[in-house]
C-alpha cells in the first residue's frame, strides 16, 4: 500500500528528530573519546575535538599508573556483581512469594511495597540507620539499602503471574520443592525479566554516587563514581598518589577524559548482551497489574 505524502512527512519529521537526539546524545561522547587520546596541545588548540590529535596514550598510562582509581574500580565491580546477586535473589524468591494469590495479606503487602516506591524515609533517617547497623565506610553501605527496588519486585511480580500456574503443579507432582521448582524451573523461563531486572540492578550499583558521599569517608575505599567527582568536577588529582601530570606530559584535561571513558565503558560493554531482553521483559512484566 503506498503511503501518503501526510505519513511520509511524519516518517521524516520522526526520523529527522531520532538523528538529531542521537547527535546531540554521541557529540559529548565523542569528545570525551577525543580528548582522552589527544596530545595536550592539541587540547588546548581545539575547544571542541571530534578526532584524536597526535594520538598518545598518555592518559591511560598515568590513571594505571595510580592505584586509587584501580582500587576504586575493583570496588565498585565488588558492589556491582556482589550487590546484583543478591538483589536478584531477594527480589526473585519474594516476588514468586507474592504471585500466589491465595497468599495471607497479599493486598496489604503490595499497598505496602507501592507506598514505598512513593515514599522514603530521607536521607538523615537512613544515614543514622546506617551508622546505627555499623556500616559506615563498608561496601554493605552500598548494597543493603535498597536490596529489593519496589519497581523491580512488581515487574518480576508480573511475569511470574505470567506463566501458567500448570508449570508448578506439575513439577509439585514429579517431587519438585519450591526451591528445586525456582533454580530448575522458574529462573530459566524468566531469562527475560531476570536480565532486565539485572540490568537495571547494575546500572544503579555502577553509577552509585549518593551512597558513596554519604556512607564512605575514608577515601581508599571510594566507590569509582566518588573518585570521578573529584578527579572532574573538582579538579583534585591529589587522591590518585601517581606520577606527576607534568612528567607524564598530560594535561588535567586529558586525565578527567581518560578517567571518565575507563569508568563508562564496562556498561557500555555489557548492555549490548542483555539488550535483546530488555523489551521482552519489560513488556512481559508490565501486563497484570
């Protein structure tokens, strides 16, 4: 069928918008790219660089070089697969908990969950419980609030009303325990919205910056986010204890650059192989309510 002129417009105006976003989305990044490589003059002729200029590696040299942004990023990958696994498993075992509907005081459990997905207690109350729990300057401050996300709880929720109550009394009847029936039977048919749920986990363990403020004063064990804001936005280098800047011969831009782009690409690089569940478990997980 061909289509008219009115939805050929809108097909342009659409796509005409997609690449805009997309350029105004990858032009920062491209920068930051640019930057990292750059030789330091270079730097300091171009405001904007989209292309590396005399390219050196000198940047990534001086971050290796300082063990407090390694020991920074060994911590926050510590947070982020530690965190996210236990994230999956609390959020897993009480949302198939909360999908059998003859379960006693569903109703007030789920008025419960959706009020604190509203609400929260503030951040004084939750830096004194902390301090109270003994978790200051510990990366269980990082993980353990906000173990089960509400959001993710009623998504996982949803898809395992999703699938046919058949599955599990069948299973029951071959001599299945629930928890057989979980790690056998409902984890591998949740792929989807187990990715999904795992990857925003881990996007949020990878990003965590509030918590490592507020609970980690001791600056050894900084998450990588923390170390990030100080080596950018505040221009402080004196935490990294590495080669002088000038004896490398890089410039405090190119190290912000270089550091940025070593914590960004981790994620950048796993995405890609939890994408092709995105969707599927988001739209699977969204149906009841």
């Amino acid at each position: 069928m061909v289509k008219s002129e009115r939805n050929v417009l809108t097909d342009v105006l659409i796509h005409a918008v997609l690449v805009l976003f997309c350029i105004v989305t990858l032009l920062p990044v491209v920068h930051v790219f640019s930057v990292s490589f750059s030789d330091p003059i270079a730097i300091h002729q171009s405001s904007i660089m989209l292309v590396p200029k005399d390219i050196t590696l000198s940047a990534y040299q001086y971050i290796f070089s300082t063990p407090a942004l390694v020991r920074a990023f060994l911590i926050t990958v510590t947070i982020t697969v530690v965190g996210t696994f236990l994230n999956l498993v609390f959020t897993i075992t009480a949302a198939f908990a909360l999908s059998k509907r003859n379960l006693p005081g569903l109703k007030i459990f789920m008025i419960l969950i959706i009020v604190v997905m509203n609400f929260n207690a503030g951040i004084i109350p939750g830096y004194l419980n902390i301090k109270n729990l003994g978790l200051l300057n510990s990366i269980w401050a990082m993980i353990i609030p906000g173990l089960v996300s509400a959001f993710n709880l009623i998504l996982m929720r949803n898809f395992f009303m999703d699938l046919p109550e058949e599955i599990e009394e069948s299973s029951k009847m071959d001599g299945c325990n629930e928890f057989t029936f979980i790690w056998k039977i409902l984890i591998p048919l949740s792929l989807p919205a187990i990715a999904t749920i795992g990857l925003f986990y881990g996007v949020a363990h990878w990003n965590e910056f509030f918590k490592g403020v507020f609970y980690i004063t001791d600056s050894r064990k900084w998450p990588l986010q923390v170390l990030l804001k100080v080596i950018v936005f505040d221009g402080n280098f004196t935490n990294l204890a590495g080669a002088d800047t000038e004896q490398m011969k890089v410039e405090p831009a190119n190290v912000q650059a270089a550091a940025i782009i070593f914590a960004t690409l981790p994620i950048v690089l796993v995405y890609p192989f939890l994408q092709r569940h995105f969707v599927k478990g988001i739209v699977m997980g969204a149906v009841k309510g």
